[in-house]
C-alpha cells in the first residue's frame, strides 16, 4: 500500500482507470491522466471528474439534471444502527480480509455508507462515487471523491476489496443496471464483495404505495422512482459471475431529518418505526418465516440487503488483467 497519510484524499487514489479506455490513471498535479498521456481528467475542489464527454447520453443528464433539483440533501435517510448493521455484515463476508480496506460506494452521493466504512475499517482507500457534482461536495474529504457514471468503469479491474450500491442501482433501467453490476464485478478482485442495499419490491404495502399516485407523490420526489425485485438481481447477478453470500430483509431505522422534509412526514416515520420495531422484536422474522411456509413471493422488509462474492477462481471479463497495488 502506498504511503499517503500527509497527501489529500484525492491525490491518494491509486486503483483508477480510464471510463472511455479502462487504461490506467495516475496523478499528475491536479489531473490524473493515463501513461501514454492520452487522456487527462480533472482533480480540481478535491473532487476527480472522470464524466467523459463523449460518454454523456439522455440518461446521464436525466440524472445530473434530478439530483440538481432534488431538495432532499444534506441529510441521511437512516439512523446508525442500520449503518452498523450493514457494515457487521460486510466484515462477515470479508472474513479473510486482511491489510487496508479498499472500498468503494457506488452511487453513493454525499457517501454516508464510505464514511462509516472509513471509520470502522480505519481505511484511507475508501472511494465514493456518484454523477452529482453537488452531492459529492457535501461529502467529506478524507473520502476519496469520484463524479464518474458508474455504468462504466473507472476502476481498474481486481483493484477493490469490497463495493456496494446504497440504494442506488434502482435508478437504473434493467440493461444500465446489468452494466453497473458488470463492471463493479470487473473491479473487485477474486474473493471480493459487493453489497447491495435497494428497496425491496416484493413487500406489498411498498406496492401498494407505489400504485397509489396520491401517496406515492408524498413520499417520493422522483416520479420515475421504482423498486427492485431481489430475485431479478440476484438472477442478473449470476449471470455476471457473482455467487450470492448471503441476503436479508430489512425495516431501517429512517432518521427523522430525512423524514420530515417529506409531505407525509408523521404518518411515514410512524408506519415506518412500527416496521423497525418488528425487526427490533423479532417479529419480522416470524412473519417472514410465514410467508414462506405458505409459499408467498412477498418478503417482509422495505429493503433487501443482499452480499454477493466474486468467486476466487473468477474467470477474467474480456479487456481485464491483473492490477497490483502500487507500493
């Protein structure tokens, strides 16, 4: 591992590549730019911009342009025990981790997940992601700050231990969301994890809610706002070359700042406290139990939490090779 701890976060970033050519990235003063000095991108306020120009489609600006004007930032959406849980585990996934985490939160905005991360792994190799610029800001600077489109890769292939998507990859169509799941495999080494954190479609009243317009625009700023079957993504997921670790059902803790700022703010922190208290009290469990005894598809939890590995005999994606760490 290289010796950073006296450089800023961003000019520590040593597992980069190329979105257009998957070449690798090294810094040079403010940019980082690949070795035959063919491509260069801006490291400027601390943030690494490796959004390509000639990448940028309808749906990259469809994006930029909703989390513009999304008035929900500068706040979590849940309270730290869900936080702690999730991270407890990723260790458990990691057991044969051993040195610096090199860790990546993919779609992660203002990185609430990548700061909890940082702190319980005490690693400086923890990178966050996302398309907004204006999220990233909010992120802190011991974080190494990536505004990329996680549909391509920006990381050199086998470079990380571990990835996830927080509640992310459902703003994705089913083919864009297959991309982000294909290169975060190409990124993770042989043994490495990625965790998948998104709301989880097969609990019905969330489908109630969704089919209710009324409700639905209390709750949710996005009209394209939509949930993920779990067993889509685990199918997808196999596909790639992934083997599932592990997968539960969750009711998080939503912290009440998020919550407030929602037009059905008592009546969504009270349904949604009332589901935490059954995964609190073991209740969720039993129901779930239920439901699978009488052979429902329905799961009970508002999100699924789903580990998936990359197998330590991966077969190579086409275009990949090794990576070393630099030392």
């Amino acid at each position: 591992m290289m010796e950073h701890k006296n450089l800023p976060a961003y000019q520590t970033a040593g597992c980069l590549a190329s979105p257009v050519s998957l070449k690798p990235l090294r810094a040079q003063g403010d940019s980082y730019v690949t070795d035959d000095g063919g491509e260069q991108y801006d490291a400027s306020g601390g943030i690494i911009n490796l959004l390509s120009d000639e990448l940028l489609d309808e749906t990259a600006a469809h994006e930029i342009d909703s989390f513009a004007a999304n008035p929900v930032i500068g706040t979590c959406y849940f309270r730290r025990p869900l936080f702690k849980k999730a991270i407890s585990h990723l260790r458990r996934a990691l057991d044969t981790q051993t040195g610096e985490l090199r860790f990546a939160e993919l779609g992660g905005g203002e990185g609430y997940l990548a700061r909890r991360v940082a702190d319980d792994f005490r690693s400086r190799d923890v990178y966050v992601c996302d398309i907004s610029r204006r999220y990233l800001q909010l992120a802190p600077q011991t974080l190494i700050r990536v505004c990329c489109d996680v549909r391509f890769g920006v990381f050199q292939a086998g470079a990380l231990d571990a990835a996830a998507f927080w509640v992310s990859l459902h703003h994705f169509t089913r083919g864009d969301a297959e991309r982000c799941l294909t290169q975060a495999y190409r990124a993770l080494r042989p043994g490495g994890v990625l965790m998948l954190f998104e709301p989880n479609r097969l609990f019905f009243p969330r489908r109630m809610l969704m089919k209710l317009p009324f409700l639905r625009k209390k709750v949710y700023f996005d009209a394209a706002e939509k949930h993920l079957s779990v067993h889509d993504c685990l199918a997808v997921a196999r596909e790639i070359g992934f083997t599932t670790a592990g997968v539960r059902f969750v009711n998080p803790p939503y912290s009440w700042s998020f919550v407030r700022k929602l037009r059905a703010a008592p009546l969504f922190f009270a349904l949604t406290e009332a589901l935490h208290l059954c995964d609190s009290i073991a209740l969720s469990a039993a129901i779930g139990a239920l439901l699978r005894l009488v052979g429902a598809r329905a799961r009970w939890g508002l999100y699924f939490l789903a580990m998936l590995r990359k197998p330590e005999n991966a077969e190579r994606l086409p275009g990949e090779r090794d990576t070393e760490r630099q030392s």
